[in-house]
C-alpha cells in the first residue's frame, strides 16, 4: 500500500514551460518533504513545508494541509532539472516519484 | 561539511554472505534515517536514529536487518545473511532536530546480492 500518490508519473516538457507536479496524501503527515533525484542516483532535499508555500530559486512548494495535498512548481523549466521527484513524510510514507524530462 | 558520506558505493555479494553498509552523518546532526530503495517499493525508511538511540526500527524489514549507531558519527546496517532480495540502493540520511526537519541525504550504497 502506498498512502502517498503522485501525479503525473511521468511528465515530459520544452524548456523554459512551467511544471506542476502534485502530491495527495490520505494520513496525516506533520511535514511534507520533496525530494529530487538526478539520473546519477544522489537525493536531494528541496523543501519540507509544513504550511502555506516556500520558494527557493525557479521551485516553488505549496501545501494545504486541511487538502493533504501538495504541489512542486517549476518555473522556466531547464533540461538540467530533469528528475526524478518524490514527495512524501516521516515513517513509511514515500510517494513512488514524478519522472520528469525536460527537453532543450 | 564534506555531507553525508556513506561507504561502500557498490557492494556485490554472494547470497548468504553478511554485508555491512556505513555511514557519517554531518557533524552536529542529531538524527540519522536509513532508507531502502527499489524500483517495485520506492523509498522506504528502514530505521530512525536521535541521540544515537534507535527511536523507529519498525521499517526494518526482518531480523536478517539490524543497525547501529555507537556515536553520532558513526552508523552501520548489517544485513546477515544476505538474499537476492535485498538488492537496492540503501540510503543514509542525516538531520539537525528530530524527524520532522530538513534531511540531508549521502549518495547511496548499491547493493547486489547475487
């Protein structure tokens, strides 16, 4: 069982489109992460939000925690931004990751 | 801070060998998380680590399974005796406050049990 879901599975874009990739959740979670991780294998945290929005650079994550569901948005997308991304929370809840390629 | 560094990269063992997998969390953390990785079950967290006390270990998949943490720059899973089913990439995770703040991930080991 997976209490995360992630949609698209797969998103394929043209530089410089704007992403959104959303994560809905069915327990509750204190804080959300999102994760990103390169073609290489290495993981990177982006955010962990447990309201409202945070932004960093071109990504930008919102939260409605009375919703539980969660967005990542990436502005003037670039090919090197091609990931994969996961959203999930403590304990077992991982959601199985948004593959996103973006094309020059 | 050199990051989270996780030792071996790549490890290939023969089924029912006993395997080791390393990590050093960033200095000053006070929580470390080890995760599991495959492509059928995603990222999976396996056991939480604050103060260097085993705080979840209810991710642990079976008794094959057990980690350590002797101080807090220091942890180690052990998996004995190892099956072809627990072929992944095993993830440490290191983090300042407990388990609902910001993880800093190492690179991963790759493991393959053949």
């Amino acid at each position: 069982k997976n209490e995360v879901e992630q949609s698209p599975q797969n998103l394929t874009a043209q530089e410089g489109e704007f992403i959104t990739i959303n994560c809905s959740y069915s327990v509750g979670i204190s804080a959300l992460h999102w994760l990103q991780q390169h073609p290489g294998g290495g993981i990177v945290s982006l955010f962990m939000l447990s309201s409202g929005k945070k932004k960093h650079g071109r990504l930008i994550a919102t939260i409605n925690i009375q919703e539980k569901h969660s967005s990542l948005h990436i502005t003037a997308s670039h090919p090197r931004d091609s990931a994969v991304y996961i959203c999930g929370g403590y304990q077992l809840i991982w959601g199985a990751g948004t593959k996103l390629i973006i094309k020059p | 801070d050199a990051g989270v560094i996780q030792s071996p990269r790549h490890e290939v063992t023969e089924m029912g060998q006993e395997v080791t997998l390393r990590c050093k969390p960033i200095s000053g953390h006070n929580s470390l998380f080890w995760y599991r990785q495959t492509m059928m079950r995603g990222l999976e967290l396996l056991i939480y680590f604050n103060n260097n006390v085993p705080i979840d270990d209810s991710g642990m998949p079976e008794d094959r399974f057990s980690a350590k943490m002797p101080n807090a720059s220091f942890s180690t899973l052990k998996i004995q005796p190892s099956e072809p089913r627990d072929s992944a990439v095993y993830f440490c995770a290191s983090s300042l406050g407990r388990r609902y703040t910001e993880a800093f991930f190492g690179q991963g080991t790759r493991l393959t049990v053949v």
